[in-house]
C-alpha cells in the first residue's frame, strides 16, 4: 500500500461524523507538533522529569541509552512495560517506546501500553532479518531510522510517520547523521530537479523505493513526513550543524545523561534546536555546560547499529 | 502594503502555519527573538508542547514582549499549545507554565488522552457555510468559557473554536488540514 492511498482513506473517512483516529493525517500531525524540539531518551521517571523540566517536547523510554547498550552486550529489547508506564506516569509530554526491528508482538505490547509513539529501532537487537513492522496496521505512530532515501522511502511506504537519521548511537559522534542528512537532501534536491518520468522510474529502481513516493517528492520537493535527526548529538554546536543540515528536530540519546551536568546540557540543546541559526544565541548557550560525553571513533566500532534495518 | 504575520518558531508547528499564511497574501516571518516580534503586526501561536514553549519563551525574554503586545491589542491565532498559552486558567500544566490570561477560558492538558486517541473530525464553524475539517492531536479540553467570550465552534458539546476580542483560540490545528479559511477569517479581523 502506497502512502498516497493511505491519505486519500483518511479523506474519505473526513466525511463520517464519528471521528476517525490513527490516521495518516494524525499520525504525522504529532510528528508536525515536535518540530524544532528534542526528544530525549530517559531510563527512569527521575530521567524524564529533569528532561520535562529542562524543556525536551518528548521523551523515548527505554531500559539502557545506545552507550551503555554497547558496552552491556547481548540482545537488547523493549523496555519493561512497568518502566514505560513509570515515565508516562512522571511527565504530561509525549512518550515513545522503542521495538526491535520487525517486532510486530513487542510494537503491540507498546501500542496497548498507550505510547504515543513506537521506534522501530536499531539500536535495539533485530527481531526479522528480512521483513520490516506492518506500520498501517497500528493505530499508533511509528518513526524509523534511514542512512539514505531509499531507505526513508521503504519505511514510509511501509508506513512511518517520522523518519529520522541513523547517526551511530552511543558514539557521541555526529560524522555519521551527517552523512544521512547530506545524502537524503541530496537526493531530494535531484528528484526534484529530475527532467522527465522516465527518469523518476530510474531513480525509484536505484533507490529500491515506491515509485509513487519517488513522485512525490518530484511534486513537492520535500519528503512526504517530518525529517529528524538521531545519533551522535553531544552538544548544542551538533544539534545547530544538523538543524542547518535540514533536520526538523533532534533525538538526544546518551548525550544528555552521559554528559557531566544533564540538566544544564539538555537545556542548553533545547535552545540550540529553537535558535540554531543565531550563533550570538549558541555562543551563549555553549558556555560552561561541563564534560559533554565521551565519543567513540565509529570507524573502530566492532557492531554498526546503522546497518542494521533493510 | 501587505501586514505582516509572524509565526513564533520556538517549537512546534510553525511551519504548517507559514504555509497556509503563504497562500494568504501576507509577509509571513519566523519569531525566535523580541526583536522579530516587534516588526509584525498579528502572530500565530502554533501547537506542540507548551510547557516548551513556556520555557523558551521566558528563556529567549519574548515573554515579556509577548505580554506587551498583546496588552497593546495585537491580534493573535492560537492553535492547541498556543491556546493553552492564550488561556487565563491551566488544569494539569506544570506549576511553573505561564499563562497570558488572554482568554478567559479553563483547559485541560491531553484531556483526550494520548496520541491513540487524536483524531480527525468534521465541525460546523459559526459564519462558515460548510464543515471545517478539524484535527485534533492530544488535544486540550475548554471546561470553562467566561461570558464575554464567543464561542465559535463546538465538538461533542465542549468548545473548540473560541474568539475574545481580537484573540481567537482552537483546541485543533487548522494549519494541517489544508482549509485556509480560519486563517482568512483572522487576518480579515485584523
């Protein structure tokens, strides 16, 4: 099912008096309203409350942050449901859960527990090598990570609402989103520069995309959901370099908790998300933060969580 | 000369907004800082968290120039967040969540519940001739609308569409559903 026939159900449930819930328009609304925010992961209600309070629009529930996930080892699942339920509980902003890669079962569990949104996620262990979560058949939205647009596109025709970058979690370092970003605006900016139909079909083929989505992207110039960012953001100097880069809105994973003073390094991002292209703004917020994270050198990494997802 | 409309950009949905205000024939600028404020004749609040908002308001000192503006009678769009902003009384906000008390109506935070249950709805809209297709995402509940307030539209009873002077408020988002006609309505008002 293409995205296009997605939207025009939506449209035509518009016209019933009974009001129509998980659809598309809903869906990608929420991710409409966390632009220019940080969505930050948290490990305890205590976590998330210092995350509310430093200003985060969302957080991501999870049992382990990417560094420390790394560092445990062996499979990584969806959190506890009794954790999930202990931030939902501690904060009145949006709440998201993270399932393994085609965990239909766990993104079920997550949907029941009234997450307001579901990660397909990297960073945990893949559940199904081949097959990624049937993401129109939940109620609930889901955002997916993309190294590339063909990679976007596939999730978005499976169903994401929110696609964000694959930057290597846990690094503290930003090389890897950069490259996500660069080539999905990039490839963007060629479709929409395409000259004729025919070679829309050749890019659809290149990028192992859905034709329908190729072609709206040649229509509108913009990917057809909200466009953030994930992985490697350490400081508010990162969260500005790839806000510039044309992501809409950034997930802080360890960059927050890992760094020496979380409350003051999560407030400090909140604003450099808001004013990141002041650099009078950044210049101020940048000071006397503390230690950001430790960084790890992806090129020595021995598991590469961006490559997993397919 | 064509009025100029700022959108404040600190979080949220900014964007949906500018692109229907696009359409409209007006200058349409970003607002992040007092300064940019100062140049535009009417703003729209946009939806997204309001307790960020709050502190990026405070933190970037648009608070302050915001409540001058408004006390000046700048008209003002606010959409889900911005109405809770716009609110003189928030059920189930943070302690430390500004109100600007523009409008005297009560809301509740999420009061619909979480994102499973936002929702798409179509609602008739005092002066409009047909249905306005709402959207409503975590949306907020007016439990209380004070009598000098007009109320514009309802869904299931509760108020939805309020207007107070040259304020007017929406629990939903008529920036996502493409009709530009209640941005129309505010700029004619203006």
């Amino acid at each position: 099912m293409s995205a296009n026939t997605e939207t025009s159900a939506a449209g035509a449930a518009a016209g019933q008096d009974r009001p129509a819930t998980g659809t598309t328009l809903v869906k990608r609304g929420l991710a409409e309203m966390l632009k220019g925010g940080v969505i930050m992961d948290v490990v305890t209600p205590e976590q998330a409350r210092i995350a509310e309070d430093a200003g985060a629009v969302s957080v991501m529930a999870l049992e382990r942050v990417p560094a420390d996930i790394r560092a445990h080892g062996g499979v990584s699942r969806m959190s506890d449901p009794e954790m999930v339920q202990g931030v939902q509980a501690a904060v009145s902003i949006p709440v998201m859960a993270k399932a393994r890669i085609g965990h239909f079962g766990e993104a079920q569990i997550l949907q029941a527990l009234g997450v307001d949104y579901v990660d397909e996620s990297e960073v945990l262990t893949p559940a199904d090598e081949v097959h990624h979560i049937d993401k129109w058949a939940f109620t609930v939205p889901f955002v997916c990570g993309a190294t590339n647009l063909g990679e976007a596109l596939r999730r978005i025709g499976e169903g994401a609402c929110m696609i964000r970058s694959k930057g290597e979690a846990g690094t503290g370092n930003i090389v890897e989103a950069v490259r996500h970003l660069r080539s999905i605006t990039g490839d963007i900016r060629r479709i929409a520069a395409a000259g004729d139909e025919a070679e829309l079909f050749e890019w659809a083929k290149q990028l192992r995309a859905p034709l329908p989505l190729v072609q709206e992207i040649s229509d509108t110039g913009v990917l057809p959901v909200p466009l953030f960012c994930a992985g490697g953001i350490a400081t508010p100097a990162d969260a500005s370099l790839v806000m510039q880069l044309g992501a809409e809105a950034a997930f802080v994973g360890s960059g927050i908790f890992k760094s020496s003073n979380p409350p003051k390094m999560a407030s400090a991002i909140v604003e450099a998300v808001t004013h990141y292209r002041d650099p009078g703004i950044l210049a101020k917020i940048s000071s006397g933060l503390g230690e950001a994270m430790a960084g790890l050198e992806t090129a020595g990494l021995t598991t590469k969580m961006a490559e997993r997802g397919w | 000369m064509k009025p100029r409309v700022g959108v404040l950009a600190l979080q949220g949905g900014f964007a949906a907004h500018a692109a229907i205000l696009h359409r409209l024939d007006v200058r349409v600028d970003e607002i992040r800082t007092a300064e940019q404020l100062a140049a535009v004749d009417a703003l729209v609040m946009p939806g997204g968290e309001s307790t960020t908002m709050s502190m990026l308001l405070e933190r970037s000192g648009l608070l302050e120039a915001l409540a001058e503006r408004l006390d000046g009678g700048m008209g003002v769009l606010g959409t889900c967040a911005g109405m809770i902003l716009l609110a003189a009384e928030v059920v189930d906000g943070r302690a430390d969540q500004h109100s600007l008390g523009m409008v005297d109506i009560t809301v509740r935070r999420n009061a619909y519940g979480t994102q499973i249950e936002s929702f798409e709805a179509d609602i008739d809209v005092d002066g409009l001739e047909s249905p306005f297709h709402a959207v409503f995402i975590r949306a907020p509940v007016v439990e209380r609308a004070g009598p000098e307030v007009e109320v514009l539209a309802r869904h299931e009873e509760r108020p939805v569409l309020c207007r107070s002077g040259r304020v007017t408020v929406a629990a939903f988002h008529p920036e996502l559903s493409g009709d530009g006609r209640l941005h129309a309505r505010f700029l004619a008002d203006l």
